[in-house]
C-alpha cells in the first residue's frame, strides 16, 4: 500500500469527506486528486481501509466543524449560508472595514483622486443579465458622492475599439463602444489618466482579480450579500452593494493617475499625497473638444455642473444630473446593468 505517500492534507481532506458522507470534489480547496489515488475510488469515495488510528488522530471538534461548513459550502439546503459564515470567522481577515457601515460618499482623505470600481454579478435584469460577472467602470466620485478631485485625462479623444473586459457578444461591439463613449466622458473624464486607452487598461487589469472570485460564487450560489463579503475575504475591498446586483469596490490614486484598490481607511496610506494636481500635458492630439455652453448638454460632452436632477431641468437637451457632477442628454434607462 502506497499511504505513505498520500500528504497529510489529502488524507485529512478524505477523512472529512468519509465521516460527514459527502464526495471528495464537494470541498473547495484545490487538490491534486492523482496524489490520492491510493485512498479514493470512484468520484473520491473514502475507502474503508484507513486505520481506525488515522482516523482518530485528525478527527477533532475543530476538525469536525470545518468539515461540516466545507461539505456544505456548495449545497443547496439551509447548510450553505451557516458554512459560509464558518469560513468567513475562520479564514484570515484582509485589512478592510465593514462596508455595510460605510455612507452614501466617499471620503478620499489625503488622496488625490477616489472613488469606486463596479463590478457586475450577471444575475440582474436586461443588460445587467450575462452569463458571467462582468466590470462596469470605474466612477471617481465627485460632488456630492465624494470628495475626489476632478482631474481631466491629457488626451480627451474617445474609444474606437472595444477593450478586453468590456466584449460581450449579447451586447453586440457597436452597443458596447456606446457604453464605452458613455464610461469614458461621464466617468474618465475626471479619472486623472493619460488617455482612454490607460483608462480601460486600468480597468482590465484591476477588474481581473474580482471577477474571478465572482465567478466562483456564483457558481457556488451565492447571494450578493455572501459575495460581497467574499470579496472581502479574498482582499477587495467592498465600498457597498447597488442595485442590479452590483458590487462596487473602493478605489484610489495619487497625482500619477494610477488607479488602486484599497479599502477607505487606506486611501491616505496607498494613494498618499496631497497638493494641486498636474496640468495637462501637452498633446499632439486633436484639439480639446469645447467646453459646451452652461444652458444645454451635448452628447459625449459635460454638460452644466449639478447635483441633483432639478438642476438640469430644463435646461436644453438635458434630461438628469449625472454620477459625475454634470448634466448629461443620457436617459437613466439607457444604461446597461
């Protein structure tokens, strides 16, 4: 018999499965089940032969516990919710402060630029429904929504291609680049980035991390609320939850533009610095698009400031303040999730 050759966390993951009944791939760690194949048959039934003093060596109460929050993490009776707290007390915190305690606006701190990266279940209604979790965008939340600086990109000209992390068939690429446009002149218009490229690269990348471990809740069923706190878990912090089943994630970045996740304690720390931002550099794009007049929007421009949507009533071709502090000729309706 080869036993001596199983580690011990596949031996104990098997006693796990073997005393609670339930199969091997039901818990979540990842193994190597090819190391195992001494004590597993089938789909990774525990086979009886292990002695009885193994057995009694690793079965703990503290053992015994994770085991039942383990075998029931993906079930779909009343167990899940229950083990999802276990691992939740059990697994080591990241640094990041309840976000069911946090407001309506964001506070930067000593930050040059904050504010939120939204991200997608997929289990929304309309465009806000796909298959998988998808990003949003990424919101500095000026104005009443935060206190972040609003920094223009040094190269204001729009997107022509549609960016990784924003290709979706159901959508079709002409819709999504209109979401792009949308994202880019109501949201990276104050991003403090270099252009739109560095802007939806920015979002690529910082996306990439959450959507996978979204990805994983959902298809262990979670609700929003249990993936939130997932994301916590695993170190993105949750700044708080939208409709549409939506998760935002807090955010920062200092006078480079480059953007972090970290929690709102850490804005000071992670994205330090304080002080008038940079001027634009100079650029041999096209000329700066004109700023549009204060009584009207025109489409993929700011329109006037506001704060809420009583300012921007009656106002020409305007028909609601926007996230970003303007007024904008983009119905709410238009959106996808």
């Amino acid at each position: 018999r080869r036993s001596h050759q199983v580690k011990p966390k596949f031996l104990l993951k098997a006693l796990l499965a073997h005393g609670l009944g339930c199969q091997l791939d039901q818990l979540p760690w990842p193994l190597d089940y090819s190391a195992m194949t001494p004590l597993t048959s089938g789909r990774g039934t525990f086979r009886s032969w292990v002695r009885p003093a193994a057995i009694a060596a690793t079965t703990t109460a503290v053992v015994a516990g994770a085991a039942v929050a383990l075998c029931s993490w993906r079930s779909g009776d009343g167990r899940g919710a229950a083990a999802r707290r276990f691992l939740g007390e059990a697994q080591a915190q990241a640094s990041c402060s309840a976000w069911q305690s946090h407001g309506k606006s964001i506070d930067c701190g000593s930050a040059n630029l904050c504010g939120v990266l939204t991200v997608e279940t997929g289990q929304g209604s309309g465009y806000y429904h796909h298959a998988t979790p998808a990003v949003h965008g990424l919101w500095p939340e000026t104005g009443s929504y935060g206190t972040s600086k609003c920094v223009p990109p040094q190269n204001t000209a729009n997107p022509t291609t549609v960016y990784s992390c924003y290709k979706d068939e159901s959508g079709g690429e002409s819709h999504q680049l209109d979401f792009e446009t949308h994202e880019w002149t109501t949201h990276g218009s104050c991003s403090g980035v270099r252009d739109v490229t560095d802007f939806f690269d920015q979002i690529c990348s910082l996306s990439a991390g959450p959507l996978k471990v979204m990805a994983g809740a959902r298809a262990a069923g979670l609700d929003l609320v249990d993936t939130a706190d997932q994301l916590q878990r695993s170190g993105y912090c949750v700044f708080n939850t939208m409709d549409q089943f939506q998760v935002s994630l807090s955010a920062c970045a200092g006078l480079d533009g480059k953007w972090k996740l970290a929690d709102v304690s850490d804005f000071s720390t992670v994205c330090g610095g304080s002080g008038p931002s940079p001027a634009p550099s100079p650029s041999p794009s096209p000329s700066p698009t004109p700023t549009p007049s204060t009584a009207k929007c025109v489409k993929s421009q700011h329109g006037p400031p506001c704060t809420s949507d009583k300012d921007c009533a009656g106002l020409e071709d305007c028909v609601r303040c926007a996230h970003s502090g303007f007024c904008t000729d983009v119905p709410a309706s238009w959106l996808r999730g």
